[in-house]
C-alpha cells in the first residue's frame, strides 16, 4: 500500500536531499546514475530482477517497477545533486494511519563508508516522528551485511525476535 501522502516523503539532512521518485523525473536522465548505483556488490544479495541492470532500458523498466510496487525515495548529494542511492517504503494494510511502515534502502558502493547510510535513516526517522503517519519503522538485512546492521542499530533500530535464514529484521517505535 502507497503512504497517504507520498509527496510529504521528502526530506532533508546536513549533506543529502531526498526526494519522491515521480512520474515529473525523466527516468531517461537517471538510467545511467541508477546503473552506477545498482553495481553488482551492491546488488549480490537482492532478488534476482534486482541484478544486471546494465543499460538504459533494464535501468528505466527497474525504475519503473520500484514506482509501481513502492513509495521510492531518491537520495541526492545536497552540493552536487548526485544520487547516490535509494529508499523503498511499503505500508501496512491499514488504510489510516498511523501506519506501520517497512523500508529497504541502498547507497552506490562508491559512498559506502563514508555515514551516508546512517545519515539518511536518522533523517528518515525525524521525517517519520514529525509526518504523525508513522507508527513504526521495520527492515531486514543480510546477517553478512556488517555495515548495514552497524547503521540500523546506531540509529537505534531493535533486532527482532525470530528471523529468517539469511537475514536479520529490526524495528523502531515512532509512537
């Protein structure tokens, strides 16, 4: 299920923008930074329609798909308004809110290690206190993934009873 109010996603950080992926973005322009951000280390561990997107056509259909099946977030570089990656919302069933809200998020292998990721999630988080839409945050990680789980908790982001074979989930309580 979409966010009520998708447009009202956006938001900012000291060093990053982060902006609704719309229909008034030409995914012609993006298909080549989206290509430099879907490299295969950053994609090894995502399903397989995530992986080979290696030219302009496979960029603007993934794209596309990302807008059909979620609330996507692009993430800028405020000085040069470079993306460097992407956030993906999924809502609850629940039509109203406040709403239960699971995320993925990605950064180009170029930015990583640079607190990118945790920049952007302590920014989402904000966002989600002040929206009143949110009720809590929900996302899973690879268990090999050491920098991910590294900037969920930091942020402070709970590890979750139970998981899965390869991953771990954790949660943030908004209200």
């Amino acid at each position: 299920m979409a966010l009520t109010n998708p447009i009202s996603c956006n938001f900012k950080t000291d060093r990053l923008v982060v902006q609704l992926l719309g229909n008034d973005v030409d995914l012609n322009l993006m298909a080549n930074q989206t290509i430099d951000i879907l490299s295969p280390e950053v994609t090894k561990s995502l399903p397989p329609g995530w992986q080979d997107i290696t030219n302009q056509n496979k960029a603007i259909d993934w794209l596309n798909d990302r807008i059909n099946e979620s609330v996507c977030l692009l993430i800028r570089l405020k000085s040069e308004q470079n993306l460097i990656g992407f956030i993906f919302l999924y809502a609850d069933d629940k039509s109203e809110p406040p709403l239960d809200i699971r995320f993925g998020y990605l950064i180009g292998k170029t930015y990583w290690g640079k607190g990118f990721g945790t920049e952007v999630l302590k920014g989402f988080v904000e966002w989600s206190k002040k929206s009143g839409v949110v009720n809590r945050i929900e996302g899973g990680v690879e268990k090999v993934n050491k920098g991910s789980i590294t900037v969920l908790e930091r942020v402070g982001f709970s590890r979750m009873n139970g998981s899965h074979a390869d991953n771990y989930f954790y949660e943030k309580q908004i209200f």
